[in-house]
C-alpha cells in the first residue's frame, strides 16, 4: 500500500567522521507499511545510515523528515519519543529482568508512586497477544532463545506507537522457523501502516519480505529498486561494483598449479555455526581466493585454517602432516600466519609504536629470553616500512594515528617478519584507497611468486579474480565450487556467489571438479 | 543460518510447571543454594552440639551480627549495579566514633543519631560522585573514601569513646521475648533495613533501574531510565547504611572505636556474593544477603562452639566465597557457549 | 625543554622534589646525612629504609596492573610469609643462628611464591576477574597467618633475623639495599628481556596480542607469581623490623598504598604501558608524605586523609571530564566578548 508521501525522508545526507565521509549526499525514503531493505557491503554506509536515522550520531549535512516535518534527533531516546525504534542484533535488552519489564520499563504502570505488577503483567500480555505470541510475561527475559528476545524487543517498539521499525541483521541467528514467525509479525505491522527498515544479507530473505531495497556502496547511494523489478544478480553487482583497474594491475598469473603435494590441506573443515565441511587444498606458490558475500563463511574457514579458532569437526595437514592448531602461536610455528578483517581490534595494537607492532610477533616467536636489540628492531621496522613504503616513515609513530591502507601494511609487515609459509588475508583491502588496495595487490603477488602461498579473501569479485590462481566459492556456510581463476569473469563469479541456480549456463563453465561438498 | 535442519515443530504443547518456574525465577536458585547450606550448618551444628539450635543461641545469631546485616543491605544495592564499596567497614567506624563523640559531648541522641547518618551519606555521595560524573573505577573511588574514613576517624579520636547515653544503650539493652526467643532493637532496626530494602527494589522503579544498570547500563540509558541518578544514589545508600552500622555497633559494644571495622568490608562483600548476588550485577536479592550473614554468623558460632581459632572463620568465608565464584564463571562460560 | 616537560616522569618528580624542598625549608637538617661508623644516617636514609617493604609491594604490583588486572591479596600474603619465617625461627632450638634463619627465609617465600601461582592460576587460567580472584586470598590469607601463629604475635629475638630491617652493608640500610635489588632484577628482567614489550602488548589489548603469537596466559600467571614473591620477601622485611609476626597489622592498607604509588608514578589502571621508575618515584613520594605528615605532628593514624586527598586529586586530574570541563571553561573565557557559534560536537557512538 502506497500513500504519495513518504513517512521517512532523507535528503542530501552526509556524515564524516575525520576527513572521510561514512556517507556522502544519500537520499532516502520509506512509505507507510513498506518493508525496505538497506543493502550494501560492509563499508558501504548502512550503519551510519542507521545512526543517522535513529538519532546517535548527527548529520553533518543534509535533512531528515518525519511525516512531512523537519527532525533532529539528538539522542536516540529522541527518535524513539518520536517513534523511530531499533532493534539490534546485539538485543538492547536488559536479559536479567522479566519479559513485562522489559516491555514497559521507562513508561510502566504505577500506583501510588508504587509499581503496579499486575498491571505491567496484563498490559505485556497484551502487547505480546497483539502480535500473536505467545510468551510468558513473568519470565526472565535471558531465559529465553535470540529469537524470542528479538520478540520481545519488538513488542516493547510497538508498544510505544512505533512509526518507523528499524532490524539490524535480525535474522542472523535464527532458524527457518523462528524467520518465518519474524516475517509474520513483520507483515502484521506493515498492515498497521508501520515502515520497517531491515538489514540483512540474507538475498532469499530479502526478496522474500521486502517491497523495496535502496543499495548503497562506498557510502553513495546506488539506487532505490522493486525487488520483483530487479534480478538478484544485478543487486549483487549494484552492490559490489566494479573498481577501476587501471592503475597499473599485474598479469593474470599463470593458473596451472605446480605438480607438488599441496602446503596446506583442510577437509571436512567445521565450526557451527559459522563454516560446514569445507575442503581446501593450496599449493606453493598459489594463491587462493575466498568469496562469498557477508555471512558465507569466508571468515570462519580463514580462521579455522590459521588457528585462531578451535575446529568442531575436520582435518588440517601440513605438508602432508595432520596438526591439530590449537592456537595461533601454534599455527605460527608451522608457519601459518593470520590477518584479521577487524585490523582495529584484531590486528594493530593503536597505542604502540609501528615499530613495535611489526616486531611484535617475531618476538613472541623467538621467547621472551631472547631479545631483539634496539638496533635490529629498528633495522628489521625500517627495512619493512621501505619495502612496503610505509606512511609516514616514522617506526615510532602510534599505529593507530595511520591510515586503514598504511595500517594494514604495518600488520603485513609484522606477519611476514615471521618468515611463513602460509598467509591468510582478511579483507587486507577493505576501507583502502584504491592507490594502496593495488599495491597490496600486487604485493600479494609478488609473495606468491617468492613461493609463499596466500589465501586471500575480499568482497570485491574482481579484485579475488586479478589476484588468485584459483577461487572458491562460499555461500552460507559452505564450499560451492573452486574454479580456476581463468575460466570465470566477474559476471560468472557474481552469479555463482549470488544465487547459481537460476543460472543453467554457468553450470557447464565449471571446467574443474568442485573441492569439498558441494551443493 | 537459515538451513532447515530443524522440521520439528517449534512450540511444544503448554511448558511443564517445572520449566515455566525455572523461566520465572532462575536467578533464585543461587539464594536457594545459600539458603541450603545455612540449613546444612544449622543441622549438623546441632547434631554435634545439642545446644546449638536453642532459642537464645539462635537470637544471638542475629543480633551478633545485626551491623553486618545492615552493612551487607547497602551493599547489595552497589554490587548489583555492578560497582562494589570498600569503604563501608571504615564509615562505621568513622559514624561510630563521631556519634559517641558527639554523645561524650552531651549533644543529645536525637541530633548525634541523624549525624551519624548523614556523615555516612556524605562519604557515600562523594563517592557517587567520583564515579558517576568522574568515571573514576568504583573500586579506587571508593578506596579513597575508605581512606577518608578511616583517617577521620581517628581524627574524631584515637582512642575508644565509651557511650552512657540512655537511647543508644536502650537500643541494644532492651529484649523483647517471646518464648526463648529475643529481639533488641538493634535487631529490629537491621529487619526493617532488610523489609525496606526488600520494597524499595521489587516494588519501585528505582529499584528497578538498580537491576537495570547491572543488566546493561547502555541498554537501561536507551529505555530511559534514569542511570545517572540510580547510580550516585545506591553509593548514599551504602554510606548512609554505614551509619546505621555504626549506629549498631556502637549500641552493641557501648562505645565507639576508630579501629572498628578493618577488614570488615570483605566480610560483607562475602555475605552478598554467597547470598547469590554476582558480583558483576544484574542478580541478586537482598533476602539473600540476609541469608549470608547468617551463613557467616553461624560459622563464626560454629568455630567458636569447636573451641577452635576464630582465624578459621576467615578462612572457611574465603573458601566458600571461592566456591560460588567459581561456580558462578562456570555458569557464565556455559552460558556464553550456548549462545 | 618541551621534550622534558612532556616526559611522563615529569610530574611525578616534581611532585616528589616540591614535596622534598617543603619539608628542607620547614626543617634544615631534612636533607643532612650524616656518617657514623661507616653507616649512613639521616631523615633521607630513613624514608628509603622505611619505604623497601612497600617499594617491593608496589614493583609486584606494576608487573600486575600492566597486565590489566589487580593484586588485593600482597598484604595477606606480607603477614603469611612472616608468620611462617617467624614460627619457624621460634620453634627451633637456635633462633639466632643464621642456618635457622635461612632456612625460615626460603620457606616462608616458597610459601609466599605459592600464593601468588595460586593467584596466577585463578586469573590465567580459570578466567575469573583479577579483583575478585585476589579478594580470596584478602580474606582468607589473614586467617591462615593467624593459624599459623596462633593467634598471637609471635616475638623472636634473632640476630641474624633482626639484620634484615636494621642492619647495614656497605654503609647503607640492608633493607634499602634489597629495595634496590628488586628494582634493578624487575627492571632487568622486565626491559633487558623481551617480557616488559609483551606484557605492554597484553595489558592494551589481549585478543590482538594473541593472534600474534603471544603466550598471553603464561604472562599473565607469571605476573602473579612476581607479586607474591615480593610480597613475601616485603613480609619478611616488616616482620624483621616489628621483630614480631602480627597477622592482623602486617601489610594491613599496603595494597592500597602500592595502587597508589602505581598510579602516581604515571602507570594507567587501565593496563598497558608502565613505568618501574615512575613507581619508584610514586612510592617514595608516598613515603616522604608520610614523613611530612608524622613531623607537622599528626597522628600517623590520621593519615589516611591525607591520601583520600591525594587519590582524589589524582583521579580527578586523570579524569578526562575534568579536561573536556577545563577546555570549555578557557573556550568561553576565550570567547568571552567576541560571538561565535561554534560547530555541534560530534559524537562518535
């Protein structure tokens, strides 16, 4: 149902944070009792979007209007008194109070200055029954399952007349059923002429519940679209673009695989819920790509591989020996090295020095009775910042004060100090400018051809296909093929990350027999 | 994920009575736990000393410890915000020795009382103050009140103050009796600490907001409770609970003494923890603090009636506290794991 | 100079040196030392004599606080090691000889070094909060010195024993001679050794630290275990001075006082970065207050007050409300007069 005017509407808004801009002149809108969808890669915006819209960070340009009326919210406490709700994936709820109270706490029923139980119990009751759920009102709201909480966060939304329903990525940890008993209550709302923003990037999901979907990339927006208008393959390229590939690419490297037992093995590779039997293999020397969209599993298998996570089920043999990694030192010192995609909180440690980052895990390695003299920290930290052309070339510099691309380089740095054998990149390009994102491409390269052998995983499809010999494809969870780099373009890679079956023709492309299990 | 693994239907018929308690009051099973041990206590006590459970032993448990009861009260509002106060073993000394100051002085007992509640209040509020709009750690905040108390205390006097003052020895002297059972108004005044805090946190939005803020402190800001307030208030709350201890105190031993209470603080944070309230907020009933002071007083009785040290009074509050620690975190990576 | 200035030692010295230079114009013969017999002598040496048992206290404490976490438990483990040196030098047949005395020294610190694994092993390995894992030992530790006394204050009379806290080398107190030992072993091993660089990167930030490669957990356990050691050997320094094992006031306060000195010297509670110099100048600031406050006649037992002051005067200046207060209080001071309307401050959430 579609009234001409919007419920909710953004225009020309901008939000920086330092000298970049999180999103930059989007315009947005929503009508009464629409499910919208928000899609883009991470990095794309869409939190900020959201923030901007609940009223926890403020526009630096632009405008908001809510039912025709200039907003500015300056908390989020403000949208919601002005009936913007949210509900996160991480429940903003409080666990240890009942369900009631979670419902009508900061507007619940008194009497005489006292509170009324019964009367927080009836009227939870009947915000619950409202929605068709059934759920005991005198329970402890953390004894309940993710699902039910997200229920419940839910209702209290709608219990304060709620006009515009924000779901950030709600249906990450639910089952078939518990998204089914989400889409009820969704369309029950939408009938009551609330405007629902979900998050997700679920594509079944979205196409199943959403009336519209607005995509955004590199904090621009794209487009808004009608899902029944839109082939899923066109969102997915809308959403992950096509980089400029000028500036000085390297040669397609040579795909056929050197004869020789592979480095690094994973079969029947598992951890729940993230990644589900997946089978690699790497050869020396080869480069191997990971893609997938968010939630496919890239990640857990990187991490399962490199030790930073225990395996539920599966085997890892290196150079033809089963190892059980345990943890990361102990994946070290076979020689396999990790870079996390949270480089913030994972990766370069802000308050010490771009010196003492590199150093860190080469000293961790050799013991804490044998240090390194202040000299040869120094030389190996500079010799790095040159080879890699570290700015600013200031080894005592805080890392956190670096750019995303130099920072990045700085943990490149510190890995490859350890001398592996072995290098799993996470996201390594993500947030960079595209100078820096094609130099460490190029780095790679150069790694491979030195006989290193490198995972490499990126959302940007074109970018896994400049720089790996062969890719594997993820999709919730699993590994759907692995194909030689050669034999797939970007189109083909985009329709086999996005959805294969409608596709018959890339069906017969596959050229190599698929690693693990497939689908 | 959205895999269908799962083609059993969801809702089962109507849960079980036993599941809907266990959803109801989860959160009472560690009080449960404290109220079986003191029964534990109690009935071996008693079969090793047949006098143990005699009306006038049992009397004496509570008035015993009646400071502690209260001390542990206020304290349970600060440890379920997920703070904790270390100075509440100093402000009773410091109220308490000011107040028999103040009664040596001849200032009578309906000024010198008051006094003493309000001077806890004020060390409370300043550390309320420190850690709600400094964002000091409520553990060095309330170090530097420890500090401050006990260093006033001996400022007030370095010497104990015997109290004559009528009120405050008729607060301990006089015994009601009922059967072989006894209750003085210390006594008294300890329950009603227990029953209006009891009200104050089931029945009213502040308290309410205390369990709120031990949930999550962002999460209770977001639903528009007032956390900054609740915060600096349940820090009064501890001071103002020192007082009364204080108060009790002095009652019970007929004088003030600046060097009451060291080490005091540890016994109560014992007292709440083993009551079942976590240390990390959130959980936790004041019924249940009352439980383990209980659970403290009948050992120190115990150790006494073995005609063993008192030294292991200490030890066996240590042991027991390091059990329901340890339970407690494995509880919280079970759970964690779950999710 | 702006290089000076902006050292981190900085305040903490001229906290110390204002404090210095007060108590020399109130009283001359405050920085006088003189020599007797070949041995020192002097306010000075006095408050570096007296300031060894907390200096090793607060050196365990550092290594701890880097490591974001906290020891409750030093003063509980002071008493402890005294009272096991103590009752052992009692019951047996030659207090005052020095074979006695040794072997009461190395068992009371093999108790005290298994107080701080058990400490080490709590946090490190079960996981549970470094606050709460040493609150344990705060509470239980005291009863176990009082069993292992007996409730009473076991009173030596031993020589050798005696020398530890009175005594002289090489013309300086014996005491203050281990205070130094302990600074320059802590200090060697902690900078000359890879392990003060490692314990840096698990105090900012653990999960990063471990994806390096770090053996974060034995760092952590290691920690623990300094602090108990030192604290034992601090016991068995107040012990030898009171000639006496008193569970009940050894080391009572002390672990305040050490997060005190530790927090003064310019370490973050917080964990990370820390300074042994820095502790080194807190604890002997902290000393020299004390002093300062004995001599203007007040009561050592009113001291406390003193430091609530200090604590909070400290707090408030770390406090980052505190700058952003003082920053808009000299923007509207600046802007008084001439009319602006600044930009809306950013909240990053």
């Amino acid at each position: 149902m579609e009234e001409p005017r919007p419920l909710l509407q953004l225009t020309g808004a901008t939000v920086r944070f330092g000298a970049e801009a999180a999103i930059d002149d989007v315009d947005f809108r929503m009508f009464p009792g629409e499910v919208h969808s928000l899609m883009g890669e991470n990095g794309a915006g869409k939190s900020s979007l959201i923030k901007a819209i609940t009223g926890a960070i403020p526009l630096d340009e632009g405008e908001l209007r809510l039912g025709g009326e200039v907003v500015r919210f300056r908390t989020p406490h403000d949208a919601q008194l002005a009936g913007v709700s949210t509900v996160y994936q991480e429940i903003d709820l409080l666990p240890n109070l009942t369900v009631a109270e979670n419902i009508c706490l900061g507007r619940e029923p008194r009497r005489f200055g006292v509170l009324d139980w019964s009367s927080m119990r009836t009227r939870a009751r009947a915000v619950l029954a409202d929605l068709g759920l059934d759920i005991d009102p005198a329970s402890i709201l953390g004894t309940h399952s993710l699902a039910v909480q997200q229920l419940v966060a839910i209702a209290r939304a709608i219990s304060a007349d709620v006009r515009v329903l924000v779901l950030d990525e709600p249906t990450s940890s639910l089952d078939v059923d518990e998204v089914a008993e989400l889409f009820r209550v969704m369309r029950d709302l939408t009938q009551r002429g609330v405007a629902i923003l979900f998050v997700s990037h679920f594509l079944e999901q979205v196409y199943e519940i959403c009336d519209r979907i607005t995509v955004l990339r590199g904090g621009r927006l794209v487009g808004e679209y009608v899902p029944s208008e839109l082939l899923r393959i066109d969102l997915v390229q809308k959403m992950l673009g096509r980089s400029v590939a000028e500036l000085g690419t390297r040669a397609r490297p040579d795909s056929t695989p050197p004869e020789t037992s592979p480095v690094i093995r994973g079969e029947g590779v598992t951890r729940t819920p993230g990644i589900h039997n997946a089978g690699v293999e790497l050869a020396e020397g080869e480069v191997l790509g990971l893609a997938g969209l968010l939630g496919s599993g890239r990640t857990e298998l990187a991490r399962a591989l490199s030790g930073i996570d225990r395996l539920d089920a599966g085997i890892i043999t290196i150079s033809g020996q089963p190892v059980d990694l345990t943890s990361p030192r102990k994946a070290i010192s076979f020689g396999v090295v990790y870079s996390s995609e949270n480089r913030r909180t994972e990766g370069i440690i802000s308050e010490l020095s771009v010196q003492e980052n590199i150093t860190l895990a080469l000293q961790a390695e050799r013991g804490i009775l044998r240090r390194m003299r202040p000299q040869r920290r120094r030389e190996l930290a500079m010799s790095w910042i040159e080879a890699l052309d570290i700015r600013p070339a200031d080894p005592d510099r805080r890392a956190g004060t670096l750019s995303g691309g130099n920072q990045q380089k700085v943990l490149l740095a510190r890995l490859l100090a350890l001398s592996p054998r072995i290098i799993v990149l996470d996201e390594p390009t993500r947030g960079i400018d595209v100078g820096a994102k094609v130099e460490i491409q190029n780095l790679v390269g150069e790694l491979a051809d030195n006989g290193l052998s490198v995972v490499f995983i990126s959302a940007e499809l074109e970018e896994v296909l400049r720089v790996a010999n062969r890719v594997a494809v993820l999709r919730s969870g699993r590994i759907v093929q692995t194909l030689p780099s050669e034999s797939l373009t970007v189109d083909s890679l985009l329709a086999l990350v996005a959805q294969p079956d409608e596709f018959s023709e890339v069906a017969s492309l596959s050229t190599a027999e698929p690693d693990g299990s497939g689908e | 994920m959205t895999k269908s693994l799962d083609l059993a239907p969801r809702r089962a018929a109507t849960p079980s009575r036993y599941a809907t308690f266990m959803s109801r009051r989860a959160s009472l099973m560690p009080t449960f736990a404290a109220v079986a041990i003191l029964l534990v206590l109690l009935i071996s006590a008693q079969a090793r000393f047949p006098k143990f459970l005699s009306p006038g032993n049992m009397s004496a448990l509570l008035l015993d410890n009646a400071y502690l009861v209260v001390l542990a009260v206020g304290l349970t509002f600060v440890i379920l915000t997920g703070g904790i106060d270390l100075s509440v073993g100093s402000v009773m000394a410091f109220t308490g020795i000011l107040g028999a100051s103040l009664l040596a002085q001849g200032i009578p007992a309906v000024v010198a009382v008051p006094a003493m509640l309000i001077a806890g209040a004020l060390i409370g509020l300043l550390i309320g103050v420190l850690v709600q709009y400094f964002n000091v750690q409520p553990f060095i905040a309330s170090l530097a009140g420890l500090f401050l108390a006990r260093g006033l205390a001996f400022v007030v006097s370095l010497e104990s103050i015997r109290v004559e003052d009528t009120f405050v020895l008729w607060l301990q002297r006089t015994r009601f009796n009922v059967g072989g059972w006894y209750i003085t108004p210390t006594g008294i005044i300890a329950l009603l600490a227990v029953a209006i805090a009891f009200y104050v946190l089931l029945w009213t939005r502040f308290g309410r907001t205390v369990y709120a803020i031990g949930g999550g402190e962002q999460s209770a800001r977001l639903m528009g409770l007032n956390v900054a307030r609740t915060k600096l208030m349940v820090y009064v709350i501890s001071g103002v609970c020192g007082g009364l201890a204080g108060l009790l105190l002095t009652a019970y031993s007929g004088a003030g003494y600046p060097r009451n209470g060291i080490g005091t603080e540890l016994d109560a944070i014992a007292a709440v923890v083993i009551g079942g309230t976590l240390l990390t907020g959130g959980t936790g009933y004041v019924l249940g603090s009352l439980i383990g002071v209980l659970v403290y007083g009948t050992i120190k009785k115990i150790i006494s009636f073995m005609g063993a040290e008192q030294a292991w009074t200490q030890i066996i509050i240590g042991a027991l506290l390091l059990l329901f620690i340890v339970v407690q975190r494995v509880i919280v990576t079970r759970s964690q794991r779950r999710r | 100079m702006k290089a000076i200035v902006k050292h981190r030692l900085f305040w903490p010295s001229v906290a110390l040196l204002t404090l210095i230079a007060i108590n020399t114009i109130a009283r001359p013969q405050f920085i006088l030392i003189t020599v007797r017999n070949g041995e020192l002598y002097g306010a000075l040496i006095d408050i570096l004599r007296n300031s060894a048992p907390l200096m090793l206290v607060a050196l365990g404490m550092t290594i701890v606080i880097a490591t974001r976490g906290i020891d409750l438990s030093v003063g509980a483990i002071m008493a402890v090691s005294g009272a096991v040196a103590l009752t052992i030098i009692d019951g047996s047949a030659e207090p005052g000889s020095l074979g006695t005395v040794l072997i009461a020294l190395v068992v009371a610190l093999v108790v005290a070094l298994v107080l701080g694994v058990w400490n080490g092993f709590l946090v490190a390995v079960v996981g549970i909060q470094p606050i709460i894992a040493t609150l344990v030992l705060m509470l239980a530790g005291r009863g176990v010195a009082l069993l292992i006394t007996e409730g009473f204050i076991t009173t030596v009379n031993s020589t050798p024993y005696e020398f530890i806290a009175t005594g002289y080398l090489v013309g300086l107190p014996f005491a203050l001679l281990i205070s130094i030992a302990a600074i320059a072993v802590v200090a060697l091993i902690e900078r000359r050794t890879a392990l003060g660089v490692l314990t840096e990167a698990v105090g900012i930030n653990p999960e990063a630290s471990r994806l390096a490669g770090v053996r974060a957990r034995g760092i952590v356990f290691s920690a623990y275990v300094a602090s108990g050691l030192l604290a034992g050997i601090a016991g068995i320094i107040y012990s030898s001075n009171i000639r006496a094992a008193d569970a009940n006031a050894a080391g009572l306060f002390i672990e305040l006082y050490a997060i005190l000195a530790v927090v003064l010297g310019g370490t973050s509670l917080m964990g990370g970065k820390f300074t042994i110099a820095g502790t080194v100048i807190g604890v002997l600031t902290i000393q020299t207050l004390e002093a300062t406050i004995l001599f203007l006649g007040v009561p050592s037992a009113q001291s406390p007050v003193f430091f609530a002051l200090v604590v909070i005067v400290v707090v408030l200046v770390q406090s980052p409300r505190l700058h952003s207060w003082a920053r808009t209080a000299m923007k509207t001071a600046r802007t008084r007069g001439a009319s602006d309307t600044g930009p809306r401050a950013k909240v990053a959430s």
